[in-house]
C-alpha cells in the first residue's frame, strides 16, 4: 500500500511505532487537522513555537540559514513526507524554531499545541520513544552537516592563504 493511500490511523501508527489504534485515537482528538497551501511556510527559523506537527498528506522542507565564505544561504537539510513530524524540539526545550519548515506541495498536517502535546507524551510512551529515537536521528544529522561545513569553510581558507602568499610573493 502506498504511503498516500494509507488511513491516518495508519499513517501515524508507522510514525509512532508500538501506539495501540487506542492511543492514535487519543492522538486525533487531541490533534487539529489543518491545511495548508503549496510554498506555505509552517513555521520559520528562530520563532518560538508552540505547534508540534504531523505530516498528513503532502510533503515540506526543512532549511536552515547557513554562514557561508560568501555570505548565508538557506540550506536544505531534508524533506518531509506523509507520517513526518516536526516542532519537539522547540516545545520540549522551549527554544526557537532550529529550522525554517515550508510546503512543497498542497499539505494536510495535525498540529498538537504544546499542552496537548505534554499529555501525549506524558499517556504515551511509544510517541515518547518515537520522538527520542527521531532527536537523535536529528543531532547526529546536524553534527554531521556541522562538520561537512567546518571542512568546506577550513578548505576554503587554506586556499585563500595560498592565493594570498602567492600575491604576496609576486
């Protein structure tokens, strides 16, 4: 079964692995199922949010404003599809959005305020788990991308020294 064809039961028992059908209920009446228009930005780097989100249909992605030699460009970190989720983060440490998060195309997402969010966290110990395991996935991500950029920026230095010995030798 496509993951488009998949009820939202479904859909957000493969997100939340070892959520009973009871527990997903629980998830969608506490849930606020919203649309949103294709280029739409769901939320925006450095805003403190208090919205945790679940892909329904459609998809997004996640950019982040990265300093470059250059100057900043946005910078995509990855994209979101049906069964995805965003927004922990900013509610659990109470800091600002790490990443800007836009629709790529026409999206159906449930938002969980942050005190709907607490309870389900709080009665559900498979989204707990869930979430834990997706943060984790995510810092290493963010480690890895740290040190790609820290090895671009030192490569692109080493060869501004060498082009300025050299200008200073001629």
């Amino acid at each position: 079964m496509a993951q488009e064809e998949l009820s939202t039961i479904e859909l957000l028992q493969r997100a939340f692995p070892g959520v009973s059908v009871d527990g997903v209920k629980d998830m969608i009446r506490a849930g606020k199922t919203k649309n949103f228009p294709a280029d739409h930005v769901v939320c925006r780097e450095g805003e403190i949010g208090s919205t945790f989100y679940i892909i329904l249909k459609g998809g997004a992605r996640v950019t982040k404003a990265m300093k470059t030699v250059g100057g900043e460009e946005d910078r995509l970190l990855t994209s979101l599809q049906p069964g995805d989720f965003f927004g922990e983060m900013a509610i659990i440490h109470g800091a600002p959005r790490a990443a800007t998060i836009t629709t790529t195309s026409t999206a159906e997402m449930m938002e969980f305020h942050q005190d709907a969010f607490a309870d389900l966290l709080e009665n559900s110990k498979s989204m707990s788990l869930a979430l834990g395991r997706e943060g984790s996935k995510r810092l290493r991500q963010n480690d890895e991308m740290a040190i790609r950029d820290l090895r671009k920026n030192a490569d692109e230095l080493a060869e501004a020294y060498h082009r300025l010995a050299n200008l200073e030798k001629a």
